[in-house]
C-alpha cells in the first residue's frame, strides 16, 4: 500500500522568505508523485508532478519540488513567499496506474506574514 | 466556464434525510470520482466512474450511492444521513489514462453539515 507523510500541519513564513513543505512518501513501485494546492473555499488545484522523468520538477506560481528515492522524499520549494501563496498543500502518490489509485497526505497549511 | 462544477455548494439538513450533490465537467473527460474532505482535511477517494462504469468503491457504505446519467455526470446520492457523513465532498475527473498530460481536476466542493 503507498502512503505519504506531511510533516507539520502548519508552517509560517514570512512575506519574502524560503517556503519548504516537506513530503515522504511509501511505494513498493516507482511512484507518482504530486503536489496539489486548495485555496479557501475551492477545489484542489495541481501545482506539480513527478512521473519518472528528471528528478527536479518545476511547476505553477514558482514552485518546485525535488524526488529523492534515497530519503523517500518529495519537498515541495518556493525561493521567495507571496502573500497569494497562503493556502492547503496536500502531497499525494499513486502507482502511476491513473489517479483511481492516487493517496493523499492530510495537507500542510502554509502561513504567510507581511 | 467551469470545468467541474458540483451543487449545491453547501447542504445544511438534518439526521435520517436523503440529499443528493450533482456535478457535471465539461472537459470530455472518461472519469469522474468523488472524494471526500474530513474535517481534518484528510482527503479520500470515496468512488470513480469511467465510462458511466463503476470501476472504484472504496469501503463506502450501501446509503452512499454514485449515479453517472453519462460520462459529463456523477450524482452523489445519499440515504438516511448521519452527523459522520458531515464534510465536503469533491467531485473530480482526469484526462485520459495513462497520458503522460494526465491531470486530475477538481470542482469546487459541497461542504455538507448533518444536524
């Protein structure tokens, strides 16, 4: 069974400051990997994936997120917060067999102050 | 226009009611799924249709009851209705399987309250 940790429920920063949201995932096959977004009041949106290609995956609004099989980790960065950044991350996994399998983690919310 | 639109967007009822939640997508996706939102926010796949076929069901009780009139819908109907079932419900739908461009894309959710 794949499972995926997000480790703290909360994270703050400050307005300018490095965001890391930190994602371990369990697969007994190569994984998927993904990082989705939900804002107030919305749906969950895909900020980025990981399907077996470079290891370094870029996405949406400036974040990016590094696949690193020897620590099972899956860290989703962003260099510099915005205030529009505040909002759920979830990480998710899946064995690539589409998204009927996909687990997510319980969502790290991000904090970010002026 | 939305992509995957779902209704009503909050269901305030009472214990023992049948409510249902719509959504529709209009993306020509192949499948839909419902998630659900504890108030945890952990979030859990509950159904998936492909093709109006049922080809995922997680462990979710017989008063849940996914209906796919046709591949842009899937209805959400649920029986006798206990404050447990009290979260917000997703509807979703994914590009084709297997696509290196697969996305999953979600509605904006039904925040369901049981009394």
């Amino acid at each position: 069974a794949q499972s995926v940790t997000q480790l703290g429920s909360h994270v703050s920063v400050s307005e300018g400051a490095l965001v890391l949201l930190r994602c371990n995932y369990s697969s007994s096959v190569p994984p998927y990997l993904f990082w989705y977004v939900q804002y107030p009041n919305q749906g969950l949106q895909l900020l980025l994936k990981y399907t077996s290609a470079a290891t370094l995956v870029k996405g949406i609004n400036g974040f990016e997120a590094e696949f690193k099989k020897s620590e099972t980790s899956f860290h989703l960065t962003k260099p510099s917060a915005h205030m529009s950044d505040a909002a759920e991350y979830f990480c998710a996994v899946s064995d690539g067999a589409g998204f009927q399998k996909l687990v997510f983690g319980t969502g790290t919310r991000l904090l970010v102050s002026p | 226009d939305t992509a995957v639109s779902q209704t009503p967007k909050y269901l305030v009822t009472q214990m023992g009611n049948d409510k249902s939640i719509k959504c529709e997508q209009n993306l020509g996706h192949d499948t839909m799924y419902w998630y659900k939102q504890d108030s945890k926010k952990f979030l859990k796949i509950m159904f998936s249709y492909n093709n109006k076929e049922l080809i995922i069901n997680e462990t979710v009780p017989n008063r849940f009851s996914p209906k796919s009139p046709d591949k842009a819908h899937l209805n959400l109907h649920i029986n006798s209705l206990e404050l447990g079932d009290s979260a917000v419900y997703f509807c979703a739908s994914s590009s084709p399987h297997s696509s290196t461009n697969e996305k999953l894309f979600f509605g904006s959710g039904t925040q369901l309250s049981v009394l």
